[in-house]
C-alpha cells in the first residue's frame, strides 16, 4: 500500500511539474493552442504544418486553408483563426510589450484581456484597430475589410490615421478598397 502510495503522489508531482513547465513556457510567447484542417506556420520562407503546441514568435504568419482552423493562445489573449485566412506577428515586434498582429486575408476573432492601456493592435491593407481589451472580428476581403465588436470597445482607423472611431459592440466599422480612407460605421446609427 505505500509503494502505490509512494507511487501515485511521485506520478502527481511530475504531471505538476511538467504542467506548470508548460504554462511558464506557454507565457512568453504565442502558441498554437489548437489546429484542425489545413494550418500552416510559416517562418523565414519555410512552411511546416502548424500543431498544437507549437511556438508562434515574432516574424512568423499561421496561414489556414480550406477547411483549417488554428486557436493561438499567449496567456489570457487568444485568437481563433478562420478557414482560408492569414495572419502574422511582424518581426519588429519582438520584445515588446505591445502585440500586433496583421492580418493579410479571412477572418480572425480576437479575445484580448483588459489592461489600463492599449497593448494590442491589428492592421490589415485598409484598416487599423488599437485595443486595451476587447473580443472583436476583423474580416478582410478582396474589397473591404470590416471589424465587429463583439464586447468592450476597439478604436478603428484608416491605415493613414484620416479617419478614427469607436466601435462599440453590435456595431460594424467597414473600409472598401475602393475608398481606403472613409470608415463606415453600422450599428444603431450609421
């Protein structure tokens, strides 16, 4: 009985260890807390198949396609990467403590944790959006690109700055390539 004992809390400490060797791990950059489908991460020209647990640094792009899905996770900010989209973390980034991502193609949801200041920001070819914590959609089209909030507020802008609102939740910010520095908003008024 003490060995089973000796042997189950020996078991208990090791999961323990290795979880909490995960989680501090887990904290300093991003990872790929779920992939299913066709995910791709790319990193200097090179594309792997992106699995779970896989580290997302500064410099590289999670590319899905048809049918793919891919959820990153750095510690309470997660994103949830759509079928046939691409985003990435710019290179410059690194080692700052403001996130952006870019967001070249399909649709992203953004859950990001409330701080005092904004600390996290997405730019797309026609739209640019700075949070201090939010859940918001961006969407990026051929022909627009469209952001939805979904809880809290995101600040929307033009990618030239011309243009710049809040966006409160129920309410859609949408810019057409055709006319990159207007920013329509819908909601309950437009």
């Amino acid at each position: 009985m003490f060995k089973f004992k000796f042997t189950c809390r020996l078991a208990a400490t090791a999961f323990l260890l290795s979880a909490s060797t995960q989680a501090i791990a887990g904290s300093e950059g991003w990872s790929v807390s779920e992939a299913s489908g066709s995910v791709f991460l790319q990193h200097d020209g090179k594309r792997v198949i992106a699995k779970r647990g896989a580290s997302v640094q500064a410099g590289d792009s999670i590319v899905t396609g048809q049918g793919g899905r891919a959820v990153l996770v750095k510690g309470q900010d997660f994103v949830t990467v759509a079928s046939n989209s691409r985003i990435s973390i710019p290179q410059e980034q690194a080692g700052s403590a403001f996130t952006r991502f870019v967001q070249d193609l399909g649709n992203a949801i953004f859950r990001v944790e409330k701080r005092a200041s904004p600390h996290f920001s997405v730019d797309t070819p026609y739209l640019a959006a700075v949070v201090k914590g939010t859940t918001f959609s961006v969407t990026v089209g051929r022909d627009d690109t469209s952001l939805q909030v979904i809880e809290g507020v995101v600040e929307v802008a033009t990618v030239d700055g011309g243009a710049r609102e809040l966006v409160r939740p129920g309410s859609v910010a949408m810019i057409a390539a055709s006319d990159r520095y207007r920013l329509s908003i819908n909601g309950d008024q437009a």
